[in-house]
C-alpha cells in the first residue's frame, strides 16, 4: 500500500468515548478514521474499497462484530479486519467465520484486539497489520 490509501481505517464500537479517542490517537499517528457506533449504520455506509483495515468491536446491541464482518465480507471480501473486544473469545468462535488466511489459533489471535489497550499499542498493531 502506498500514499495515501494505506491508511484508511474504519472503527465500528458501541461506545462513543471509546470511538472518540481511538479515532483521535490513530489520526495523530497518521491514520485516517472513519468511526461509527451503529454497527447497522457502518454496514449501509460501507463501500468496496474504501478502507484498508475495519476494527470490529465484539459485542455492540442490534448486530455484533461477526455478524457485521460477515455482511461486510459480501462487500467487500479483500478488506482486512481485525476484531476488537474486552472479552474473552474462544477460539471456537473465531473458527465459526471463514477468515482468510487463519491456519493456527495464533494466526487467529492476531486478528483480536484486547480491550483496554493503549493507544500506542494500538497504533502498533494496525501498523503491523497494514503493512505485513
């Protein structure tokens, strides 16, 4: 990726505080974030596309993350996902979506976010994300 279109994220979480700091830390680091806190809303916005790396947060009202990655996926089955939660997820339910390129529950770990995390810890991991 290179110029401008490898930094295009979008951040979908329930929790507009936390949206609201994501999206300021991750700019500042030279992000551009699109946030949305209705995951149905993020859904009808999404295009083909448009962004290079989609944080899921696990557990919103109406939808949850899967779901949306799922009907995201018809979208759009090239764009990156990564899937944010403060809880625990088995790895059971990560091998229930069909992930691209997962092979070992470490490969499947690095596709979750633990909440809380740092924003520098943040920034570090969508880098390495984008760029490997």
């Amino acid at each position: 990726m290179s110029g401008d279109s490898g930094n295009r994220i979008l951040l979908v979480d329930d929790e507009p505080d936390l949206t609201a700091i994501f999206s300021m830390g991750l700019e500042d680091n030279g992000l551009k974030v699109n946030t949305f806190n209705d995951p149905q809303l993020a859904l009808s916005e999404f295009k083909e596309g448009a962004y290079d790396l989609v944080i899921l947060d696990y557990k919103m009202p109406n939808m949850n993350g899967f779901e949306l990655y799922r009907k995201i996926r018809k979208v759009d089955e090239k764009v990156r996902v990564c899937f944010l939660t403060a809880f625990d997820i088995h790895y059971e339910d990560l091998k229930r979506i069909p992930l691209q390129s997962i092979s070992t529950e470490q490969d499947a770990m690095k596709f979750l976010i633990q909440k809380p995390i740092e924003i520098d810890d943040l920034v570090k991991r969508i880098k390495e994300e984008l760029i490997s």
